[in-house]
C-alpha cells in the first residue's frame, strides 16, 4: 500500500500545488510509481499537469465525482510512473451536500475495504493537492492521508493562519480517529535577507512544536518538524506559466538557478528518510 501525503493549508498560495507537482514529478524520476490526486475543485494542479479544460473529465471515467457515487475511477497517465486524478467543478457540489460521511469519500476510494481494492495499493506515493479552506475537502484530504505536509509562506499573515490549518488537522484527527503523522512544515517562498521572513520561521520553530506538545495523540514524523525553506523565486510561476515541472524548466532554461533543483531534492530525500520507504520501492 503507497504512502499518502496530503498537502494543506487553508491559506491561499501557501505552495501546496506547486510542492506537490515538484514532489510528484521528482518521486517518479526515481522510479516510485506515483498518484497525484488533485482534490480542489479550482483544479491548480490539473492544469499544472497541463490539462487547461476542467470539463473535459466531466461524466468520463476520469471524473474524480464518480467517488462519491460508486462508479469507476481511472486515473489519467501523465508520464511513467506518474498517474493523475484530476480535478472537476462537480466536486465543490460534492464537498457542500449533506451526503452523509463524504470527508471519507476519498479514504475509502483509495484504502478500500469492505471488499473492495483500495486504489493506493498500486502506488508507492499518493499525493493529494487540497483546496485552501478548512472544508470537507480539506478534512477529506487530511483523513485520507497517512501524512500530513504543510507548506507555508512566511509572512505574519500566513502564519497566524498556520494556526487554523493545525487545529483542522487535530479536529479532524479526534472526530475520525485518524492515525496519521505530521510528516512537517516547508517554508514557502523565503527570502532569507527579509526580517520579517526570519523572524516568522524562527517563531513558528518555537511555536508550533509548543502546540503540537498539546496533543498527545498527534504523531510528528521527525522531531526537526521544518523542511529546508524553499527560496523566494519567479522561476516557479514562470515553471507553472509553462505547464512544466520545476526541474524541467530549470534544465531546460535557467540552468544558473540549479540551487531550485537541489532544494527540492533534499526535501525528497527527507521524506523518504521520514517515511522509510526506501525498502519497500516496489519496481
Ligand atoms: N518558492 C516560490 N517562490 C516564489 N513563488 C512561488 C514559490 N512557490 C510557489 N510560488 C508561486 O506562488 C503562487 C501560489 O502557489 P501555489 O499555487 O503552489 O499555492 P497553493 O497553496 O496551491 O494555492 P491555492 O491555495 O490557491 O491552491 C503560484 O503563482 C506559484 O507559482
Ligand atoms: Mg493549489
């Protein structure tokens, strides 16, 4: 059964989607057969992915609604060892009707039980990309996942919003019983000579174990809990702009900005090493 990290923040372009189209695209350079699922109904990642027309799934077997209705799922090949589920409109409709456990919709689609295959067993890592609000398909991410990756921007703002994101995580975690861990929190966009940047990630190094301290019941999957920052730089919009990975954009067009490429392989690295999934590579 694949790992599953769910990336949230109920903060707007705190760097879920883009971390997660890194992170999926480097995965499965090294040959981890991988799922992204794209579960916001804005469908960032899915264009990322280069799918620019949304409807172009609806009522297909790649429609990710068919989850809530029990039908067929397929995702969609993007390139090897790299499979998307993209998004759909319909599932903001989903995430709002009062159909009765839909935060466990994707769960069960993708661990299965009760008979059925869940869809995770033919993956090593399931991403999932989540909508920037605390809502059912944020809670759904976050029940699904057996970790929990938190990017952030650095700014006040952001950080007081930090606080929301964790409190959804541990309600979430106490009304389903969940038994995920914090895999950690990527600094997002820093710019190193800004104090205000500074001063944030050194409050939020203080503060955020002090919350989590709390909790008994909330697992960390390192006692570091903060990836190396990712560096403030255009060159992930104008990636994005491109419908390109990071790295492909960076080999291909800006070869002077390497560090990018490093960075983001030192954060694979890490998650591998806090997951321990080196052994269990199944290719
Ligand atoms: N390290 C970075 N430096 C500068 N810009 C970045 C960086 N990472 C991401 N961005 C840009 O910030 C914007 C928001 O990023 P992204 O879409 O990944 O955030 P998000 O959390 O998924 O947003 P949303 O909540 O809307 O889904 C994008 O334009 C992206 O290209
Ligand atoms: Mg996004």
């Amino acid at each position: 059964m694949g790992k599953i990290i769910g990336l949230v923040n109920q903060k707007g372009g705190a760097g879920k989607s883009s971390i997660t189209n890194a992170l999926s695209n480097e995965f499965s350079r090294r040959g981890y057969r991988v799922l992204v699922v794209d579960y916001d109904p804005q469908g960032t990642q899915t264009m990322l992915f280069g799918f620019n027309r949304l409807s172009e799934f609806s009522d297909t077997e790649h429609d990710i609604t068919n989850i809530f209705n029990g039908k067929d799922l397929k995702p969609i090949n993007v390139k090897e060892n790299l499979d998307l589920i993209p998004a759909n409109q319909g599932l903001r409709e989903e995430a709002e009707s009062g159909r009765m456990g839909k935060e466990l919709v994707l769960l069960n689609f993708l661990k299965g039980g009760f008979g059925k295959k869940g869809l995770a067993e033919e993956y090593d890592m399931i991403f999932i990309d989540s909508p920037a609000d605390s809502g059912a398909l944020t809670v759904g991410t976050i029940a699904s996942s057996d970790y929990i990756l938190i990017p952030t921007r650095l700014t006040f703002v952001d950080s007081t919003g930090l606080v929301g994101t964790l409190q959804t995580v541990i309600q979430a975690v106490m009304t389903f019983r969940l038994d995920l861990s914090i895999l950690g929190f990527i600094p997002v966009a820093y710019k190193p000579r800004l104090k205000e940047h500074k001063d944030v990630l050194a409050s939020l190094k203080q503060t955020i174990p002090q919350i989590l301290g709390r909790y008994d019941f909330i697992k960390i999957a390192s006692e570091d809990l903060f990836f190396d920052p990712i560096n403030d730089r255009i060159a992930w919009a104008e990636a994005a702009g491109k419908r390109i990975s990071i790295r492909d954009y960076i080999e291909k067009e800006k070869k002077g900005q390497k560090d990018i490429i490093y960075t983001v392989e030192k954060i694979t690295d890490e998650i591998i090493r806090r997951t321990l999934i080196l052994s269990e590579l199944t290719v």
